[in-house]
C-alpha cells in the first residue's frame, strides 16, 4: 500500500523510504521476490534466487539509496548469464532490446507525423530510432543529464513541466511509461497538450486490478518493478514517485484537454526486462 508522503522530503529520501518500508513488509515482498525471479530469469541469468535474496538483503541493510545502489550492482557485476557475461556487461544489450520493442509499438502510430516531441527521452535511444526512421525532426527532452555517458540522441534540459517552444510546436509527441515518473503530472498533461497539435502517443505502467481496492493493493509490487528498472538498472536519479493511473483515467484526463483516444491496447506484460503491465494509447486533437 502507498506510504504517506511529506512534502518537505527530497525525492529521493522519499524514495529510499518508501523502498525500506516495502521490504519491511513480509506480504508484499513475497509479491516482489517472485516477480524479481522472473525477470532475472528471463534474462537468463544463473540462480536468479540466489541473485534476489541477496539483493533484498542488501536493500534491509543499506543506510542510504547510494548504498543500496553499489551493493546491488556490485552483485550484478558478478552473477552470470547463460550467454556467459556478467549480468552487468549484459544490461547495454537488453537497454536496447527494450528500446526496439517500444519502437514498434509506437511506430504504426507515428505515419504521417514529421515533426516530433520526445517527452521524457532520457539518453535519447528511442528518439534516434524515431529520427532515422523516415528521417523525422526529432526533439527529445528529459529532466535528466547524462555528461559522463554518451547519449544515442541530443537531449535537452528542461524542468519537467515547461518546455521553451510555442504553443502547437509539434505535430505529435510521445511520452513512453513517463508520466507516472512525474510527481504532478497533470501539470506535465498541460505542458504536453500545449506542445502539441496533432497527435500524442502514450505507453504507461498500470496496476493490476479490477477494482480500486485490487489496484491500491498492487501499487507497492508495481512500484518495487519499477525501481528495479529505473533505480537499479538505470540511473539513480530517475524519479519514481509511482504516480499511477489507470489505462480508463488516463483517457478520461486527457479528454479535458481536448483529445480524444483513437486507439488503446493493453499490452500486458510486454517486457522480459520488467515485471510490469503497460497500455499503449493514441489521442487526436478533437
């Protein structure tokens, strides 16, 4: 169950919170060990068991998240895959893996838009792929600097909620499992629908559940599969406040900004590289 927030906490003290609380809670990490279990080993990695308790050991242990972070990926550095590279010599190749699947997710949706916003793009994968396809103009805009690390894209700063460009800059924008990063995002809906003249294109993390109580109870498995990708995996600056919604809400937001969803699929569980369930919706400007 989602933890009481304080609004003077720092992001990340609030995540390391929130983690810590979770792994204090027998139930619910019964839940997230296994969907750990899949995901490693789905990833081919040798005693992906073995590989999960450790790290929940280290998540029970650790004083800070930077701790967390460099005890977890010191393990990642030594469990094999069955390809026979560590599972950390292994993460730039699944990066990529899921990068292509949502490429080809979005791409049937991206016919006849020439001028393109990438909201949230991080290093700017995904954003190459849309550029060198059909030779689009591609923007790519994230929260998130990378100077040490090469990026596949130029990627812009900005503050999350306001982009300097005019209203109706771009023909379409796509925001791939970004707005649940965002801790108001309804001021990012705004921004996004202000950008945008044509078209937007959304994949988003949802809970399981069919009723509100069902959803509210999967909010800390969801959340864990979520810092296992963004914290774990990625970069320990990514913000995972777990700002859900579901796949009907999200419609119904967008609908207040003049868009009307033209298309929706439930995608399931689309990625072996996490445990989470997506959706994928189109919206046109009514």
């Amino acid at each position: 169950m989602k933890m009481d927030e304080s609004a003077t906490t720092s992001s990340k003290e609030l995540l390391f919170k929130r983690i810590k609380h979770i792994v204090g809670d027998q139930e619910e990490m019964k839940k997230v060990r296994s969907d750990y279990e899949k995901t490693f080993s789905s990833l081919k990695v040798k005693e992906p068991e073995k590989l999960v308790a450790l790290m929940v050991e280290i998540m029970q242990k650790a004083d800070t998240l930077e701790s967390m972070h460099r005890g977890i990926h010191g393990l990642f550095g030594y469990f094999p895959t069955f390809d026979g590279n560590s599972f950390l010599d292994a993460l730039p190749q699944m990066f990529h893996k899921r990068v292509k699947k949502i490429m080809s997710q979005i791409l049937p949706h991206l016919q006849g838009m020439e001028i393109v916003c990438d909201y949230g793009a991080g290093k700017g994968d995904l954003a190459k792929l849309v550029a060198d396809n059909k030779g689009r103009f591609v923007e790519a805009w994230d929260v998130i600097s990378f100077p040490n690390e090469k990026t596949a894209y130029p990627v812009q700063i900005f503050d999350g909620y306001k982009l300097p460009v005019d209203d109706k800059a771009y023909q379409c924008t796509y925001f791939t499992n970004v707005l649940h990063h965002i801790a108001d995002n309804e001021k990012a809906m705004g921004e996004i629908s202000r950008v945008t003249g044509v078209r937007l294109i959304m994949v988003e993390t949802v809970s399981e559940g069919k009723t509100k109580q069902e959803i509210a109870e999967d909010w800390s498995r969801t959340f864990m599969n979520d810092v296992l990708w963004n914290t774990l995996f990625n970069h320990i600056d990514t913000p995972v406040p777990g700002t859900y919604d579901t796949g009907e809400k999200w419609i119904k937001r967008f609908q207040r900004y003049g868009w009307k969803c033209t298309y929706y699929q439930d995608l399931g569980y689309d990625q072996e590289s996490i445990r989470d369930r997506h959706i994928i919706a189109v919206f046109e400007r009514q």
